[in-house]
C-alpha cells in the first residue's frame, strides 16, 4: 500500500497534465465541429441573401422595363440592393440590369390625366 502511496505522490503532476490534455483535446473537437456548422450557415445564408437580391433586382428591372420608367425612390432602392449584392460578391447579369435601370426615365412618357 505504500508503494502505491508514492507512486501516486510521485506521478500526480503527470496524471494531472495527461487528464487536462484530454479534456483540452476534446473541447478542442466540439468547439472546431461547432465552427464548421457554423461557417456551413453562413455560407448557406450568404449564398441565399445573395440569390434573394439578385432576384429581386432582376425582377424590378422586368418590372420597370414592362412600364418604360423606373420612378426615383425605385431607383434608390435597386441601388441599395445592388450595393449589399456587390458586396456579397455578386457582380453578373445583375450589373447590367441595375445600369440599365438607372438609365431609364423617372417618369412616363405620356402622362394619364
């Protein structure tokens, strides 16, 4: 019994650190698993917000091509969306879509009265 005694006395600060590695090394798993979901969200939702405004810009040209004027606060708001869509990498059809857009009248041609 002694002798177990003073091997435990004399190898605790090595069970102590192979313990605590242990434990480091799990936590280390779960929390690098939790980041990867995470970074899959993300791009999930980026990817979708991306796709959405590209949709959007695309339908409000359609929209305002269809009436042959795109009226001022159309034309703010297409700017707005095409700027978050820039930024989220997008930079295609919807370019030139949104230039267009901008070229157009901001009011009808012949008005109804």
């Amino acid at each position: 019994m002694k002798e177990i005694i003073q091997y435990v006395d004399m190898k605790w600060v090595e069970w102590l650190f192979i313990i605590a590695s242990a434990l480091f090394g799990i936590g280390y798993r779960k929390l690098a698993k939790r980041i990867n979901e995470e970074s899959k969200k993300n791009k999930a939702l980026h990817d979708g917000m991306q796709a959405l405004l590209r949709d959007r810009i695309i339908g409000a040209y359609n929209h305002y091509q269809d009436k042959k004027f795109c009226p001022i606060y159309a034309k703010e708001n297409v700017k707005r969306m095409y700027d978050a869509y820039h930024d989220l990498g997008g930079n295609d059809v919807a370019t030139g879509l949104k230039n267009k857009l901008m070229l157009m009248p901001e009011e009808p041609s012949e008005r109804e009265d």
